[in-house]
C-alpha cells in the first residue's frame, strides 16, 4: 500500500508563498500561488504562446496547475468543510382546469 504524503507546510505558511517562475519553449511565464476550490494549495498558469513547428509558429494555450502534495488534507480547506443540508422540496399547487403548467 501505498504511503500517503503529508503536506510539510501549514495553510498559514502558504500565505507567504512567491510566483512561481516556468519557462516554456524559452518564455518566462509566472505562475502565481494558488488555493484551488478543491481544498489544495499550489500555483496556478494559465495563458496562450506560439510553438514552432516545422518553420511555422502556431498558437497553443496553456494551462498548468502545480499542486502541493497532500496539501488538501490540510486543516481548513475544502475537505473539512461539511456540506450543507439540501434545500427541502418545492411543492407547486395542481393547476386548475385550462391553466397550463410549466
């Protein structure tokens, strides 16, 4: 089985984290720090650049997350929190005779 990774950092201690700097295909792009909605912690790219191919620039977007390992399981993030209860049901009214329903 495998051995789970813990996050070696607290959710405080990531306040202070930098851009991360990533170089594709000889561009410096910065990737800043990021809490993804799922709880994890990591930095976040995202843009468009153009790749050579053959003599010929073509467009192509990027889209990158770096994540901290085992930073979800941290105190704080989304998998601590509980879910909230489910609305009740709505119960419309029977329509009258020659009403439509919708």
């Amino acid at each position: 089985m495998a051995k789970k990774t813990v996050c070696p950092i607290t959710r405080d201690q990531f306040d202070a984290a930098k851009p991360v700097t990533v170089v594709i295909n000889g561009i410096e792009q910065s990737a800043p720090p990021k809490r993804f909605s799922t709880g994890s912690l990591g930095w976040y790219l995202n843009g468009k650049t153009e790749i050579e191919i053959d003599g010929v620039k073509v467009p192509v977007q990027i889209g990158m997350n770096l994540t901290i390992v085992g930073s979800k399981e941290l105190p704080g993030g989304e998998a601590d929190a509980k879910p909230e209860p489910a609305a009740a049901p709505v119960t419309l009214p029977e329509p009258r005779a020659g009403e439509a329903q919708f």
